[in-house]
C-alpha cells in the first residue's frame, strides 16, 4: 500500500478521482469552515482518542483535532484537498498520527475508532449519521456539524413539528444533544443555510431491532404523519397488497387487531414516541 510523504499512511479508494478546479467543494456538498477559533471549539468538544474525521477539505478543523487526538483517521473524497492537507501536516508533530484515506466514505473500509467528529457534507447527512450507527464496535461518540434545519430535525420530540422518520429511526439508536449554532460567515463558501453542531452518543448495547423492519413500518406511518396509523395502513395499500400474498391469514384483520391490542387505532405518528413505535 503505497505512503504519502507528510501522513502516516495514505489509502486511496477507486471511488476517489476528482475533476474540475481545485477545492472544488460544492460538488460534494462541503463548506470549508475558515474560522479557526470555531474549528478549536468544535475539536475541544471530543474525547481524546482515535477520531474519525469525515470530509476535512484542507484541514482547518483536523490540525485542532491533531492537538489533541492519539490518532486521526481522515477520509476525504478529493484527491487534491486530500494532497493539501498532507502537505499542511508534513513535518508536524501531527504528521504521525494522520492516516489519510482518499475516496468515498459511504463505500469506505473504515477502521475501529472512539469518536467521529465531522463538518459533513450536507447531501448525505442522513447517509452518514446511519452509516456511523451501524458500524460496529460502535464508537462512544460522534460530534457532527448538519444543516440547521437538518439538526433539529434529528433532535426533535414527538407532538412537535419537526417530528419525522428521520427523528425516530435516529433516537431508536442514539441519544442527540445540540451543541452550538455555526453562522454561514464562518465558511467558505458560505452556505445558503444556518449550522448547528450536535452530539450523538450512540445507545449501547444497541436495541435487538432490526433497523429495517422498523425503518419500514415509519415509512408507512411517517407519509402522513397527522393521519391515523390505520388510514395509513389502507392508503398505502398494504391490506390489500399482502391478502393477495399471504392466502392463510386476513392482514385486514390482524393490523386492525395490532392496532387495536396496543391501543394505535386512532394514533397518529406525529404524537408516537419511540417506544410507542416500538410497541
């Protein structure tokens, strides 16, 4: 496996050619975050361990995070950001401790770590936050900076406006908490959008759940989510559909019996919690 002069070990996935001028992050969904006291504030807020680094452009916020990490795993999808950032480290006290892997993290092969700390790319925001909470060991922590809008949504309670699929199948796994609120000066270029940073400390061990079976059954409810879960039910054909599969049993009946059993007829998914969900 081929080393980087100015990193500790450099990986480079097929996934991981760039084109168009350089630093060019719009097509990737990323703002560099230029403020290095924010930088410093957000690296303060993680434990001192192997961190994850997801996205670290030319390394603003990795050099704050090198301070203070045993060790930085960095995966960056631009091959030319991935070389500016070797270079800002080369001959540094951090050089050591950055392994630097070049391409896609949705496909990469990623390492155990302790914490995840990430200015993500907001495009795949849900795909990334699913992606750290499915990867085993699970790590302790993970300090994320989203969309605003995208942060809230994942931190919001049932009976709220922001209630959605995305907040459920989140807190099923995860505790969120709301760390602080990053302006769209503090980056360049600068977002159309407000940031918020937010901390998510996966709930361990996880609940024996399999993530799709109930990731499906939000999918119904969450379509409509002021409409009662039995309306849901029939409007998304679901009744009719699987009577025309299973030949031995009446599925109209037995969700209206589910339903009826754990007391939902009428509930609508904007007022279910968790555990309601779950029951």
């Amino acid at each position: 496996m081929p080393r980087a002069q100015g990193t500790s070990l450099t990986r480079t996935n097929k996934s991981s050619s760039a084109k168009g001028p350089l630093f060019d992050t719009e097509r990737f969904g990323q703002h560099i975050l230029k403020h290095h006291s924010t930088a410093s504030k957000i690296a303060s807020l993680a434990p001192t361990d192997h961190v994850l680094e997801i996205g670290p452009d030319t390394g603003n916020l990795t050099v704050k995070i090198l301070e203070q990490a045993q060790k930085v795993t960095a995966v960056e999808a631009d091959s030319r950001l991935a070389a500016e950032l070797t270079k800002r480290v080369q001959g540094k006290p951090g050089q050591r401790k950055l392994d630097l892997i070049i391409g896609d993290f949705v496909h990469a092969e990623l390492p155990a770590f302790d914490v995840c700390i990430s200015n993500t790319p907001y495009q795949i925001s849900s795909i990334i936050v699913f992606r750290l909470l499915s990867h085993r060991p699970l790590p302790r922590v993970a300090i994320l900076m989203f969309q605003r809008e995208f942060a809230l949504r994942l931190m919001a309670k049932e009976g709220t406006k922001l209630w959605s699929r995305l907040s459920a199948n989140v807190q099923l796994y995860a505790k969120v908490d709301y760390l602080l609120k990053v302006g769209k000066s503090e980056f360049q270029p600068p977002p159309q959008v407000e940031s918020s940073v937010v901390r998510i400390k996966p709930i361990y061990p996880p609940p024996s759940v399999r993530f799709e079976e109930f990731d499906g059954l939000n999918r119904i409810i969450f379509t409509r989510r002021n409409k009662t879960l039995r309306a849901n039910f029939k409007a998304k054909g679901i009744w009719a559909a699987a009577n025309n599969v299973v030949k031995d049993c009446n599925i109209a009946e037995t969700i209206d019996a589910v339903l009826t059993d754990t007391g939902n007829t009428e509930k609508r998914a904007a007022q279910l919690g968790v555990d309601e969900l779950l029951k």
